[in-house]
C-alpha cells in the first residue's frame, strides 16, 4: 500500500496552519461529528472518502478531541437476539473469541446474544479503514469554533491483530439502541471502538504531518 500523497499532505499543513475555523451553521455540519464533516468539506477537491476501499487509495477522515474513542466501523451481528436494556446500571456482558467468532452474552442470562464471525469483523475493517488520517484538535459546539491541531496518517492494517483487540477489549462494542416511552425500539447499529492512543495496535506504518 502506498504512502501517503503530497496533495493531500500539502493541503492538511495548510489546514493546521489556519488552525482554528468557525464552522457556519449550515444543515451539512451538523451533529456529533460535525468537526469530521467540515474536515471532509474542507478535504472536498481530494480523494478522501467516509468509506475506504481496499487499495481504492481513498483515506478515512477521523477527528478526536480525546474525549471518547473513535468508531472503527459498524457492524450488525449475525446472531442478534434483543438487546434493549431498560437499566442500564445493572447491565454487564462478556466478550469470548471461541468457534472462530466473537461472541457477546449477557452476564444476568437475559438472554442476549450477538456474534460475528472472525471473516466478517476483518473483511469489515479492511473495508472501512486500510488508510487513516487522524487529525486532534478541540471542538466547541457553541461558538462552533473547531481547532485543528495535528494530523497523522495511518495505513498498513495489522488485519490479524483486530480479533484479539476486540477480545481483550482494547476495541469496545458500542450497542447504540434503546426503549422508547412508547415502547418500541430505537436502533442506531452497533459500532466498533477504539481509543485513539491503541490506534497504533492496529497499524503498521504512520506519519505525522
């Protein structure tokens, strides 16, 4: 896999050189990751895509303010039995890498149940994130004023290291779903997580720019 492109380097020093933006209230910079989309809008005359394809050459934009990890990819189960939990204090569930796929149950015996097979979780990853930029910086939602502060490419997964890291809970499982007032169920998918200071458990070559 190549190396990082110098467009897309020269454009991301010109970024951090600015550094700080007034993101304009606008319906295409709006909700939890509105710093990403203003990136991607700023990135707009680059190959650079939400969704990367194996050796397509296109990067994933990521953005942190280091306050909670970033979603890898989503991915629903092969086996999904309801997960709704209307107390969520009293909810813990275990993670076990057995008969070549991860599977997660609850510990109450609720009867929760969910799982992925070993080729999908990779095939996933490889298809969302063979190239990485990672950029760092503060976001106030507010005066929706972002800084940008540093950026860093990432490529060379390290596919086989992603089944261990779900197992030992380096990547978390984020289940985005919940009871309504009225009872039925809101679901927003299930997200694999990872704090950006592993991200280097899962590649093989970066580049600060």
């Amino acid at each position: 896999m190549a190396a990082p492109r110098a467009s897309i380097r020269r454009k991301l020093k010109e970024i951090l050189a600015t550094r700080e933006y007034e993101i304009p209230s606008d319906d295409r910079f709006e909700g939890s990751e509105t710093p990403r989309l203003y990136l991607l809008h700023l990135l707009r005359e680059l190959k650079v895509s939400e969704r990367s394809l194996p050796n397509a050459g296109a990067w994933k934009i990521a953005f942190t303010d280091g306050t909670s990890e970033l979603a890898l990819f989503d991915m629903e189960p092969a086996i999904d039995e309801p997960h709704i939990v209307e107390d969520a204090t009293n909810y813990r569930y275990t993670i076990t890498d057995k008969e070549g796929s991860i599977q997660v149950e609850n510990e109450a015996g609720s009867g929760f149940a969910q799982s992925w097979s070993h080729d999908a979780l990779i095939n996933e990853f490889a298809c969302n994130a063979v190239y990485l930029i990672l950029v760092r910086g503060s976001w106030n939602r507010q005066s929706r004023l972002v800084n940008f502060a540093s950026a860093e490419f990432l490529w060379e997964p390290r596919t086989t290291q992603l089944i261990r890291l779900i197992a030992d809970g380096t990547i978390v499982i984020d289940f985005d779903s919940f009871l309504q007032d009225s009872a039925s169920v809101l679901e927003h998918g299930t997200e694999f997580r990872i704090r950006p200071d592993d991200l280097h458990s899962l590649y093989a070559e970066r580049e600060q720019v």
